[in-house]
C-alpha cells in the first residue's frame, strides 16, 4: 500500500528543513492540527502571506506578545478567511499593476478549523472560490469546535460523542453524516481539490506544492488528529491518520480540473473498528452502529472509485 | 477652479473615490448606497478607474476584503447602508484595532424590523463605539469634499485609523446638487501615496491580529482610545488645510445664528439644512434661537460644542435614532453626559423624530422649539419625545 503512494510524482523528496511554523506555540501534546500546519507551511515557503481564521491554531500560535509565525500572518476573526484572502489577493494584484509591489509569486492562503470553513464561513468560502482569486484555502479538519471545547460541527462523523452531541441514554452522540466539504469545493468548478493528512507528508507536501501552481483557487482538506478531543492517546496522532486512510474513513485523493485521481488506494479497507476502538468519542458505540458506519463508508469509497474510473474513462 | 456641475450626489461620492486613486473596492449591494458602488463598478469597468472591484457575497465579506487589502496597503473604499453596517458589525472593530485606513461611505438607513429603506441613523448609531473616526455630512458638496478628506486623515501617519462618513439616504444620495468638484492633480497634491508603515511583505514577516489574553487587552484599548482622540488634531488640520487650497471650510462643530441665541437647536446630517429655514423663520418673529451642527461625531468634540453654548440657555436636542427602553436619543444622552460635570451649561431637552424617512419640516423644528420651553417651564411626564408621533 505504501509503494502506491511512492509511485507518485513527487516535486519534493523530503520535507524541507525550514521552519515558519515554530515550536514554542501551546498547542496541546500531540495535536495533528499543529503538525499539518507546520507541514503546510514549509511547503508554503517564505514567499507566502496567510489569512488565518479564529480557532485551535490561532489561539495556539499568538499570544501577544509572542508569535509562532515566521511568515506575514494575519488573524481577523472566525468566518471571513476567505474574504480577508480575497482583499490580500486583490490588493497584492492592484500593487503590481501600478508598480509599487514587484515581488511576482507571493502566494496567498487561508487557513481554517473545519468549524471555519464547513459552517460559519461556508458562505465567505463559497465567494472566494466563485469569484476565482488565486489562493490556497486549507481546511484543517479535527471535526469539531475545538477551541471552544469540543462541540459538534458540521464534520463531526457520525456517532461521535462531543459536548454538543453528547453520547446518552438517548443519543449516539452525532446523529448526522459528515458534511462532503471537497465536494463542495469541487462544485465550485476549481482547478485543484484534494484531501491529505500530516500522516502522510510527501503526499501532503506535494498537494500543497501543487495547488500553488494553480492559475485559480484550490481547496485542500487536511485531515487533523485532535488527542484532547477525540479523547486519543497523543502519541497515536500519526497512526490514527493512517488508519483513518486504510480503512476508507479519510480516503486521501485529489482533483485537477475535474479528473479524480486516489493518491493512496488500499486494495481492501481494514475495519472502521480498528480506528474507531482506539477514541474515546466512539467508545459508546455497539456493534450494530459500527456496522452501519462501515456500511457508508465502504459505499462512500465505492462512489469515490466510480469517479475516478469514469475520469479514467473519460482520458482514454 | 472647477466649475458646478449638477450630479446625484452618490456620483459626486464615486468621483470623490476615483480622484483619490482608491487601489480596491469591496462592496455589496444595499439601497440607498448602491448608486456609489454601481458608478464605481461602471468607472472601472470603463478604464476610468484603476481599480480592483470585489465583487463580494455579504458586507460581512466587504469589510473583511477591506481589511485584506488594508493590510497589504492597498487604499481601500467601500460603502454600505442599515443592514449591511450591521452585518459588518464585528469587522468595524478589528479594522480600527488593526489601525487600517479604510474609508467607507454610510448611506444612513433605518433597521429592519419592520424593513424600511429610508433614512434615519439607527444604523450607524449601532457602531458607536467601534473606534473608527466618524462624521455626518449635511450636503452632496460636503459629502465631496469630506470623502476626500477622510483618505487623507485616516491615512495620516499619526492617526491609522479607518474613517466613516455619514450621510443621509435618500434625502443626500438620491438628489441631484451643483457640486464642484476637483482636479486631479489637486487632488494629487492634497492626497500623498499611502505608506503603510507595517504592511503584510514576505520579505519582512509581521502578525497581525494576535491574540490578547487580560494582562494585556486592556492596554490595547487604552492605545486605540487615545489614538482615536488624538486624531481630532488632525481632522481639524486637515480640514483647514482643505479650506485654504478649495475654499470650502468645515469644523467639527458649525453654529448658525448663535451669537445671541438663548435656545439652541442641535442636529446631525442633512437636517440642518430644513433646520436652518426654521431658525430664519423663528427669527423673523423675534425669537432668539440658533443652530448647532454636530459634524464630527467620533472623536466627540467636546470643548468645541460647550464653546458654542456659553451664552445658551436652552439645548433641544434631535435625535433620528431611539435607544430602546433606555434614556431616549443617543445623540442627546451623549450630549447630557458631556455637560454633566460643567458649572454653567444650558438646560437639555431630546427629541426623536425623522425615523425610517419620516419628514421633518421646517414646522416640526418649530414645535421642538415651543415644546422645548414648555417642558422647562412646567416638567413632563413623557419619558421619551417624539416629534410627529401618530398616538
Ligand atoms: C462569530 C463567532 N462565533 C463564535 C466564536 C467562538 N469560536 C471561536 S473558535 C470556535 C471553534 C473553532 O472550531 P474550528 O474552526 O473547527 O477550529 P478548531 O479550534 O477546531 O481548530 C468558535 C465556536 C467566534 N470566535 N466568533
Ligand atoms: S484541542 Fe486538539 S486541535 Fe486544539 S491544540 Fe489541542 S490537540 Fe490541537
Ligand atoms: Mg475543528
């Protein structure tokens, strides 16, 4: 399984050595989110300016008087990322055209929670990728309201316990299916979507390489292992990403310009069980609901494959 | 010098941010301020204006666009009216915390509910206190020249703040006045290119927006208070200035017929005008009354307004804004706080009136007059008093 993902084509060999997304933050022991956006960024590079929503990251990396970041950041508030973004690009764009900003290749990207993007600042999104400024939007998805502690978003998976959707003697915990957010993106006609995990950073890397090139926006969705919420051990952050991928749950694919293409395809999906036992959000759930959860996903992953056959079909 | 042409004042405001080389405009659709934004759109569709227009899904995403390009140091303009100032309502704060000098025109509109798209200044009451210099214009001509103004003041090195200007729906951005307008290369020479000391630049990383637990927001907004209130030095400089290269003269504070007047009437915006008409006619019997027009609103122009009531003894104060189940009238709460601690000051008296584009006539100054001195003279029971109120 591992070789598939070898056999990319890879622009980076090896995760740079540079940091701008330095330690010292207060992110919690073993937070995923923190390791995707410091993946990110070092295939960002320097020549980046990045519009970062309200959450877990934000909160983590600027206390005043200090700062986790080595590249211009700005922080404005919870749903409007991509809005800020779409002024940086337009302004960046007005500069150069009257002269007075020569720099050619500054890349602009937005970050934000899954809270950020897939609820509150769905709309702010929407417009930013409708309107086609040419910026990296990346959605770091640790499924749910972590910063505010653990309530329930839109991509909270099903049967997931958390404060807003606690398991009861009534209740599963999340009683509705994970919003389909590159889907989303994906219907807005973009030229690049893909999903990636820090569990898998040459793919990543390359992803983020990638959707800088584009001439328009690109959306990638980073899957984010949040110990403290998931209630995870921290030392399993990587391991619970790589089985999110094994078994389906997370399938790791990307889109250029309308063609799907699964970067990591494993020939059969282990059980949703053996990701889902290892998290204290999912501890409450019965055999039965497990089964239905492995139901949808193994559907989800056939609808996935079809997509990319009937691409494939479509090159031949 | 230019010559008057006769324009819809939304123009003239349109004109006013394509002479000060505005670099990007976010704004979304909202009557009464959607002629500002079509003529800009118009403008740079045509070649007219170099400009980039954001062509934005809410005001929310207007403001925060705005703040985008601020950031960047692109001079940035946008306008909105009602409820898409309310929608904003959350970015206003972080644009003036961020010090950016973004300029945005109010078409002043009444709040829903019931909706109503007529004027009144509920809207831009609601953002108070949000640490953007604010002013109220009175005419198309001031709404000209004030745009202009307010490029150069927010982006003054010493003050970095954004800057909001009033003016009344309907009543100033739907008529067509005589407006002089300005030549460029003045315009050039009254507006320098905007230097952003600490733009967003790859080569020289800052953040901005951090976060600030209690042991230091207050400091925060102890600097914005004080930047905001500094910022009256140059307001008033840069309006002299203006006066001195085009003529036109403004104040924070304008009187008419105040010299000997025992009552004084205060308004805001476009009333003054209709304000005036009554002070004439009140004159004409004998009366002794004057008017007080508060342009500058934020900051509050406090040693200038007791100036001009020194001799008064009565302040009738209009407000087009009612603070729900609270002490009436914004204006005049803030106006009775300002007077609180002086020795002398005038007895001060609030009304409401002109709300969702209801008229005010010359005649309804005059009843503010008379029942002004009526309630002195024998107390009332109202709590709140509202001019022209169907009971
Ligand atoms: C308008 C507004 N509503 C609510 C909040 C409170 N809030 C701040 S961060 C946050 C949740 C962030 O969740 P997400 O985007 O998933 O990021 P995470 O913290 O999980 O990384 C909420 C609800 C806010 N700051 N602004
Ligand atoms: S709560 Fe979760 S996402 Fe937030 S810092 Fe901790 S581990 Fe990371
Ligand atoms: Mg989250």
């Amino acid at each position: 399984m591992e070789q598939k993902l070898q056999k990319q084509p890879k622009i980076f060999s090896k995760v740079p050595p540079e940091e701008y997304f330095v330690s010292g933050h207060r992110g919690c022991v073993g937070c995923g989110e923190a390791l995707a956006v410091r993946l990110v960024c070092k295939a960002l590079g320097p020549n980046v300016i990045i519009a970062n929503a309200t959450g877990c990251m934000e909160v983590v990396s600027s206390q005043l008087p200090n700062t986790a970041w080595g590249v211009p950041w700005i922080h404005t508030l919870f749903e409007n990322t991509a809005a800020v973004a779409s002024g940086i690009e337009c302004g960046l764009k007005v500069l150069r055209k009257k002269g007075r900003y020569s720099n050619e290749n500054t890349i602009v990207a937005a970050m934000a929670g899954d809270g950020g993007t897939a609820d509150i600042g769905m709309q702010a999104l929407s417009g930013a990728l409708e309107r086609g400024h040419r910026f990296v939007y990346i959605c770091f998805d640790n499924e749910a309201y972590m910063n505010t502690g653990i309530q329930r978003s839109s991509t909270t998976p099903f049967g997931a316990s958390t404060t807003t959707s606690p398991a009861g003697k009534k209740s599963i915990g999340q009683l509705t299916w994970k919003k389909d957010l590159p889907s989303i993106a994906i219907a807005h006609n973009i030229p690049y979507v893909a999903t990636a995990s820090p569990s898998y950073p040459f793919d990543l890397i390359n992803k983020v390489k990638k959707a800088t090139t584009m001439k328009g926006p690109s959306y990638l969705h980073v899957f984010s292992v949040c110990p403290t919420g998931w209630r995870s051990a921290p030392e399993l952050a990587i391991e619970l990403g790589r089985l999110a991928v094994k078994t389906g749950i997370f399938p790791l694919y990307e889109v250029e310009n309308g063609v799907y293409k699964i970067n990591h395809e494993p020939s059969k999906l282990d059980p949703v069980k053996d990701y889902l036992k290892l998290q204290g959000r999912f501890r409450h759930l019965s055999d039965d609901t497990i089964k239905e959860i492995e139901k949808r996903v193994n559907s989800n992953f056939i609808e996935l494959k079809r997509k990319m056959m009937c691409d494939d079909m479509r090159v031949v | 010098m230019a010559q008057k042409i006769g324009m819809e004042v939304s123009i003239a405001l349109g004109e006013a941010a394509k002479l000060a080389n505005t670099d990007v405009i976010a704004a979304y659709p909202i009557t009464p301020q959607t002629h500002i934004v079509e003529h800009i759109a118009d403008m740079v569709a045509n070649g007219e204006m170099d400009a980039e227009f954001i062509t934005v899904e809410s005001e929310h995403s207007a403001m925060s666009a705005c703040l985008g390009s601020a950031a960047v140091g692109a001079r940035t303009f946008t306008a909105t009216a009602g409820q898409g100032l309310e929608l904003m309502h959350e970015v206003l704060y972080v644009a003036s915390a961020l010090r950016f000098p973004i300029v945005m025109t109010v078409a002043n509109r009444a709040l829903s509910g019931p909706l109503n798209i007529w004027g009144d200044h509920s809207d831009v009451m609601a953002t108070r206190d949000c640490g953007w210099i604010q002013f109220f214009v009175e005419n198309g001509q001031e709404a000209f020249d004030l745009t202009l103004c307010a490029f150069r003041i927010a982006e003054d090195p010493t003050v970095m703040l954004p800057t909001m200007l009033s003016l009344d729906g309907f009543h100033l951005t739907h008529v067509v006045e005589p407006i002089t307008l300005i030549e460029k290369s003045d315009v050039d020479k009254f507006i320098p290119p905007l230097k952003h000391p600490f733009a967003l630049r790859p080569d020289k990383p800052v953040t901005m927006g951090a976060f600030a637990p209690p042991f230091i927001y207050t400091e925060t907004k102890k600097i914005a208070d004080e930047a905001l209130r500094s910022s009256k030095k140059v307001i008033v400089s840069v309006w002299d200035e203006f006066g001195k290269r085009f003529g036109r003269h403004y104040n924070p504070v304008e009187t008419y017929r105040t010299e000997d007047a025992k009552t004084l009437l205060l308004t805001m915006g476009s009333y003054s005008e209709t304000a005036m008409v009554a002070i004439d006619n009140m004159r004409t019997k004998g009366e002794k009354v004057g008017l007080i027009h508060l342009r500058l609103w934020r900051p509050f122009p406090f040693a200038e307004l007791k100036q001009t009531t020194e001799n008064a003894d009565n302040l009738f104060v209009l407000d087009r804004c009612i603070s729900l189940g609270g002490p009436g009238g914004p204006v005049c709460s803030e106006i009775k706080a300002a007077f609180y601690d002086s020795q002398k000051k005038p007895s001060i008296i609030g009304f409401i009136g002109g709300l969702g584009g209801r008229d005010m006539t010359p005649g309804d100054f005059e009843y503010m007059t008379k029942r002004g001195k009526e309630i002195i003279q024998h107390g009332t029971k109202n709590e709140v008093e509202m001019i022209g109120v169907k009971e």
